[in-house]
C-alpha cells in the first residue's frame, strides 16, 4: 500500500495497513514506525528499570546482601545506557514519528524507508548490548560514561560488543534526525512558515540538529577506544603519549548535548498540553524558539563542567563554570512562559496536565541543583555523590520520563480512538508522583552528606535515606505495570474520542479524525493552516 | 517551501523487505567485527568472526545495492517530484554534516594532545602524577620519544610533508578540479566530457589510494612509525586512515557514478546520484587539506 498518486497499477491513500505481523517489519508508515519506536522503549524502560531495582534492593541497607560487587557495577552501567539510549530517546523519535508529519500537515516522513532501517536497527543493538550480561567475564561494568581506562585498559572482554553497540545506535540516530530535519525543511504544508509550527516541532528541529552533529562525536570516541584496545594506539594512556582524560573532553563534548537531547522535546511536549488545559495560548510563542535555540548553542560550550575535578587550569574551570550558569536564563525564560501561560487560564487537570505540570515543578527543581553543582568549588564536594544522582534523576524521570507520559496519554485519544480511563491515569500519576519524589529527594541529602555514586556498600550513618528510597523506588516501578494496563485498555476499549478530543487543543494533528486514518495528508488542501499551532 | 505544485507528487514508498535485510546485513557485520577482534586480542581462533564479518558485508552490499537499485528506477519511472529530490539534496548534506563532525572528534583529539597533554606530560605548570611517573620525559612533537618506550617504542623518523604526501594534495586538489569540469560537461549536454573527466576523476582517486598504501609501508618499514608507536602515530594513522576509508568510499561512489553516466543515465537537470558523489569527493578533499596542513606541515 501506498500513497502514489501517479502510479496507478498501485492503491492510493485511501488503502490500510498490510495485514500480520510483517506489517511491522516491512513498513514505512510513519504511524506504525512510531508505534514500534514507542513500544521498543516501553520494554527498555522495563528492562532499564527491573536494573534499578537491583540496585535500589541492594542498597535497601548497608553492608552487601543480594549481588556481588562486580554485578552492581554491571547493573549501575546497564541501567544508565539501557534508559538513556534505549528508553528515552527512542520515545522522543516514536513521538517524533507519529507527530512531526501530522503537525506539519505532511503525508508522511520524508525518507519512508530509511525511517524503517532507523528503527529496526535498535532491536539488533539493544539485544548485542544486553547479551554482554552472559558473556565470559561478564557485561560493561564502568559505568554510563565509561571513562577510560576502565573502560579500556581494565574493561572486560565483552567492551567490544558494547563499542559497536553504540555504533549501531548512533547510526540509527543520525539517520532517525536527518529524517526529522530534512521531513521539517521540506514538507510542511503549503503556507507553513517556519514561524508558525508547533513548539514540538520546532524543539525537535533543534533536537535533531543536537543528534547529527554529536552522535559521531560519540563514534568517534568508542571508535578510539576500540583502538586503544585491539590495536595498540595511546589515545588514553599516557604512557604513549596520550591523556585518560582526553577521554572525559571528547565524551562530554558529546554527553552535555546529549542530556539537552533529552529533555529538548520534553519542552515541546509541555508547551503543547499546558496550553489545552489552561485554554490559553502558548505565553511567548516566539521567545519559546529563542530560548530553545540558545540552550542548543550553549550546550557545546559548557561540556566541562562534568569535569571540574579533574585538575583543569584556573582559566577553564571559570569560563565552563560561568558559560553553564548562562544556560539558566533561556531555561528560566521557559519556565516562566509556562507559568505564564497557566496563569489567570481556565485549567483543568486531566492526566496529561498533571504529568506536565509535575513536570514544570520537579524539573525546576533538577534545574536548581544543577545551578549548584555549576559553581565548581561546590562541585568539588559534590562530584561523585548522590547529590549528582538526585539532580539528574530530577532532570530526567519526572523531567524527560514524565513528559513521555503526559504525551501518550494526551495523544493517546488520537492513535487508537478511545479515551483512556480516566481514573487509572490519575491515579497512576499519583503514585508515580510520590514515587518519584520518594525515590529522589532524599538523594539530595545523602549527597551532600558525602555518600559516593556506584558504591554496592555504604556506611551507617546513610541507612534511613536509603530505605526510604529504595521503598520510593519500588513504588515507581510497580506503579508503571499500571501504565502498561491503561495503554492497552485503551487500545481495545474505551469511549469514543472526538476528532478534537481536548476542547482546548489546537494543532492539525486535531483536524483529523481520532483514530488518525494509516494515511493522513495525503494532499495539501487538506490542510487548515489557522489551527497550526497551538 | 513546498508549493502545491511540487507537493502533489508525493511518493510514499510502498512497504520495503530492504531495511530489515540492512539491519540484518549490518548487525552480522559489526557482531562479526567484534568476535573477531576480541579473539585476536585473545590469541585464539578467528575463523567464527571474520565468516559473520563476511556474511554480513555481503547481505549488507547486496541490500544496498537492491535499494539503491530500486531508487534509481523509481526516479527514472519520474515518480519522484522536485521536492522529493530536495529531500535527498537536504539529507545528502546533513550527513555530510554528520561526516564533518566524526572528523571533528578526531582533529579535536590531536590539538588537545599537542596543546595541553605533552607539555603537562614534560612537567609543565607541576601537574603532579604525570611528573613522578616520568620524570625525565621531555616534550616534543612530533613525538618520538614517549614517556614509556618500552610500552610504546616512538617512531625514530616522522613523516615529512614533502614528496608522498605533497604529491597526494596535489592529485586531490587536481580530482576536485575534474569532477567539476565533468559536472559543467553534463550540464553542457556532453556526455563524453562528461564520461572522460569523471574517469579522470576516478583514477585520480585510486593513484592517491595507492600513494597511501606506498607511504603507511614506508612509514612501516623506514620510520618504525607504527600504530604502536605512541600518540603520534596514533593520531596519524587515526585521522589519514579515516580519510583514506573516506576516499576509498569517495572513489567507489565516483565509480558507480562513471558506469551509470555510460549507461546514459543523467540529465543536467536531474542528476542528484552525480551530485552527491561530487559533494563528498570535496568534503574528502577538504579533509585532507585539513590533514595536510596540521598533521603533515605543521606536525613534523
Ligand atoms: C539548568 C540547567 C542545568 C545545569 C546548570 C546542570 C549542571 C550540571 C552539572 C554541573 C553537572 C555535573 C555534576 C558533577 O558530576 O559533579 C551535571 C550532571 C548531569 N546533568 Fe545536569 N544540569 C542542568 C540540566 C540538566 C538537564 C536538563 C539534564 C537532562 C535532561 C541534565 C542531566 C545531567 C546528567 C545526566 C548529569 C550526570 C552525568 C553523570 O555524571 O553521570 N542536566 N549537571
Ligand atoms: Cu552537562
């Protein structure tokens, strides 16, 4: 099936999906790629999150109970590459998928095929990466970052998988954007001016842009270690010349946008529900680009700040200590475009607008605590310690994860046609909510208590924080199986959804009917440019 | 922007068994890659590794060349609008972008060292550890002399920029000026100048491929300048071998290029494949300039 209009041996657009399941395998629909993408993450999500809780009951109390040492370290490292790279980002590109090409009034993404390659390289990726678990001398265990030489000198055999893991990620990512910046250019509909697109698409456009220019940053650097490693070149070892923490600028220069493509989207999602609920448009429309652009800009100039203890000049902990406290400002004028747009608004608080509200406040709050660990004498103490782990977590889970949440359930309606049922949502915000917080914030305390990250052990004094937020922890992640039954009962059942679904939504993507038909846009007159952006 | 005349001819593609062959193709390739690399580190046996590597290089080329097959005729089958080929112009170019980045790192990686690593390695503004372990250790670049020897024996010569790698420029430059006289045949209507410049092209490719191939065997032999041999072989043969894979792509690209121009494919008004060969035959040739001036010239 195909939307062709000028080949006539095949259907046009009016034709649905292929049936079984090689539908999922051989399409190039943008709606059914996005269902794939979104799925895919929802398993690493669980995947990601059952090594959390190994963690988090291994820490339950001091002293070591459950696993050894060296599966912590393996645990830690999985969880952080399984989420990060497995979990969030493909969530953002199944959104992506789904809703670049209906915002823009676009038939579909503008590379059908490579979209498909995009996606069906993860499975092979995250299945290599995970089978290192039951490799002889088991899977990567330096952590997230992998830092060399841990991660090369002293790493286990089974880094190599890992390498090209990564490369087979990075390789589905830089195609995955090139199909989003290039679907943006150069489909909107007729009359779409740039200035006049959704903030989702926008903050994607930018995202995008983030992905393409660091993810071979990122294979350029695996691609050093793998030589450091079978074919004796020094990048990271001195001896020869070369310098471990080389490794930390050429990671970092990669993993600070790398966090920024995180949370980028995150910001699109929120600036398109708190408009709906508070029935208000988007407070500062334009600022929301400008503010988005320059935390793309500054985000390749303050990577340091990751490394403020690794003995820089003077001159360098400065420059990345006040380059990284700038980033406030356009994230602060953000969080007062939301506020602004809630304020004197006739909210109400249905799913989604919790999620992006909680969103709002808890991000704020990870926001804080990266302002403190900005000032690099502070970080000298914090380097390393939970309050490190409290702050990203902020950032990310009610931060990145929350807003993932309040997308599919505020466009849940408009891919399966059903309502989902209410008062399961709310109460799985409710729990996730307390769970989150539980989980987090006595992880601040901890922190500047001086209990070090990626320790299986800790001494006494840690004890309660530490079982409450393993209990928070718990909570969160039973909290989400909760999820899992409110999206597939709202996949099978469920009152009928409006084609507009939210009375305060706007965007083309309400224009069409609920559930959105396989093929939407197929020709421009279709389009109603006045409802584009919300 | 789109208009409404160009954006009619949208051309969804209809479901494709190529990507989940690619994905396959590729995934066999690198698991192939990595069980064979780890097996040679080991000492062992790496038959296993390099039969995936293999099959999986071949699944992969076949899929690609189906898919790129397959596109080529949907163009000729003019299912393809104006806008569509500005998708394939946009993507050409980010990924180009996305190439220009992957060197980055790379480029990054050696003016880090020659800036801040080896004189805190000779003991500059007392850094500590780097001092006590080597005390002795005295700056210098190119390196030949590293901190450890015994770990990392330095080359005794470095690489010079005159001869090989001045003749290599000068053949790059030169191809760069050919491909684009080709590119004014086609757009003349000429296809022998066309055909003609473009195989210039191509040889002039594969004679710089064979400079290299010359100069990593003298480098081998006469320099004791090897992989091995501390971070300035490292950096050398990291960034001249990532080009040279560039161009060896480059090259294969061209070619693909020449026979299709033989076939008679190509208008002056539609000739994208031609294109986006010529562009990356340019970013490589902008590569190398880089690579001339800071690891040739600058760097001996
Ligand atoms: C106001 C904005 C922010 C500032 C000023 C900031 C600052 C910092 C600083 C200084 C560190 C290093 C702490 C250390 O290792 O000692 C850090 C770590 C981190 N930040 Fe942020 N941050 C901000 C926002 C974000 C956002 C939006 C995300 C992701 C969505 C994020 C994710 C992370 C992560 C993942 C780490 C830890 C990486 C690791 O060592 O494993 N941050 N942040
Ligand atoms: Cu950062």
């Amino acid at each position: 099936m195909s939307a062709i209009i000028e080949e006539h041996h095949h259907d046009d657009h009016h034709h649905g999906p292929a049936k079984g399941l090689m539908r999922w395998v051989f399409t190039t629909n943008h709606k059914d790629i996005g269902t794939l993408y979104l799925w895919f993450s929802f398993m690493m999500f669980l995947l990601g999150g059952t090594f959390a809780l190994v963690i988090r009951a291994e820490l339950f109390q001091p002293g070591l109970q459950l696993v050894a040492p060296e599966f912590f370290n393996q645990m830690t490292t999985m969880h952080g590459l399984i989420m990060v790279f497995g979990a969030v980002m493909p969530a953002f590109v199944g959104l992506a998928n789904w809703l670049i090409p209906m915002m823009i009034g676009a038939p579909d993404m503008a590379l059908p095929r490579m979209n498909n390659y995009s996606f069906w390289i993860l499975p092979f990726a995250f299945t290599m990466l995970a089978s290192t678990l039951l490799m002889e001398g088991g899977g990567p265990n330096f952590g997230w970052t992998f830092y060399a030489p841990l991660s090369t000198t002293y790493a286990p055999p089974s880094v190599t998988y890992f390498i090209f893991a990564v490369h087979l990620m990075g390789i589905s990512s830089i195609m995955g954007s090139i199909n989003v910046v290039v679907t943006i250019l150069n489909l909107r509909a007729p009359g779409m001016t740039l200035m006049q697109m959704p903030l989702f698409v926008w903050t994607w456009l930018i995202t995008a842009y983030l992905l393409i220019a660091v993810m071979p940053v990122l294979a350029g650097v695996v691609t050093m270690m793998l030589m450091d490693i079978h074919f004796g070149t020094s990048f990271f070892n001195a001896a020869g010349g070369g310098d471990p923490v080389l490794f930390q600028h050429v990671f970092w220069f990669f993993g600070h946008p790398e966090v920024y493509i995180m949370i980028l989207p995150a910001f699109g999602i929120v600036s398109a529900i708190i408009p709906t609920f508070a029935r208000k448009r988007l407070f500062g429309y334009a600022s929301m680009v400008y503010a988005t652009s320059s935390i793309a800009f500054l985000s390749f100039i303050v990577w340091g700040h990751h490394m403020f203890t690794v003995g820089m000049p003077l001159a360098g902990e400065l420059y990345f200590m006040y380059a990284t406290m700038l980033i406030a400002v356009p994230t602060g004028v953000k969080v007062f475009n939301w506020i602004a747009t809630m304020w004197q608004g006739s909210m109400t608080f249905e799913t989604p607008m919790l999620f992006a509200i909680a969103f709002v406040v808890l991000f704020t709050i990870g926001g804080l605590s990266g302002l403190m660990l900005s000032i690099a004498p502070a970080d000298f103490q914090y380097q390393d310690t939970y309050f490190v782990v409290a702050h990203f977590h902020y950032v990310l889970v009610p931060g990145s994860i929350f807003s993932i949440m309040a997308a599919v359930y505020y466009w849940l309606p408009k891919w399966t046609g059903h309502m989902y049922d209410e008062k399961l949502g709310k109460t799985h915000f409710w729990l996730s909510f307390i769970g989150v917080n539980v989980t987090f914030f006595p992880q601040h305390f901890i922190g500047l208590a001086g209990m070090p990250r990626r320790i299986p052990d800790y001494a006494l004094q840690f004890a309660d924080y530490n079982m409450i937020s393993s209990v928070g922890a718990f909570l969160f992640g039973f909290s989400q199986l909760l999820f899992l039954v409110i999206v597939i009962k709202c996949i099978k059942t469920g009152k009928q959804a409006t084609a507009q679904v939210w009375e305060g939504a706007h965007g083309l993507e309400w224009t069409v009917p609920s559930p959105a038909p396989y093929h939407t846009f197929s020709t421009p007159d279709e389009v109603n440019l006045k409802e584009a952006h919300g | 922007m789109a208009n409404d005349a160009t954006y009619q001819n949208y051309y969804v593609p209809a479901d494709s068994k190529l990507p989940i062959f690619a994905s396959l193709g590729l995934f066999l390739t690198v698991f192939g890659m990595g069980n064979m690399f780890n097996e040679m580190t080991a000492g062992a046996d790496t038959t296993f590794g390099t039969m995936v590597l293999l099959l999986g290089g071949v699944v992969l080329a076949t899929t690609l060349f189906v898919w790129f097959s397959k596109v080529i005729e949907e163009s000729h089958a003019k299912l393809y609008s104006d806008q569509m080929n500005r998708s394939y112009v946009w993507g050409m170019s980010w990924f180009i972008f996305s190439e220009v980045m992957f060197f980055a790192a790379f480029f990054g990686a050696l003016f880090y060292v020659r800036a801040f690593v080896v004189p805190w390695l000779a003991g500059e503004g007392n850094r500590g550890p780097s001092d006590m372990l080597w005390p002795n250790y005295v700056a210098e670049w190119p390196m030949l002399n590293t901190p450890d020897p015994t770990l990392f024996p330095g080359a005794h010569t470095a690489m010079g920029w005159w001869g090989l790698p001045l003749i290599n420029t000068i053949l790059l430059v030169t191809s760069s000026v050919t491909v684009t006289i080709a590119h004014h045949g086609l757009n003349e209507g000429n296809r022998k100048k066309l055909i003609t410049w473009l195989g210039l092209t191509v040889a002039l490719g594969i004679v710089f491929l064979g400079c290299q191939v010359l100069e990593y065997y003298h480098a081998y032999t006469d320099l004791g300048l090897t992989l091995n041999a501390g971070i300035y072989g490292t950096t050398f043969f990291m960034l001249t071998g990532f080009h040279g894979a560039h161009v060896t792509l480059g090259t294969f690209m061209l070619l693909v290029m020449l026979i299709r121009a033989i076939k008679g494919h190509f208008k002056a008004d539609d000739c994208f494949g031609f294109e986006a060969a010529a562009w990356y035959w340019h970013f490589v040739d902008v590569v190398w300039l880089g690579l001339f001036l800071f690891v040739y010239i600058l760097g001996s």
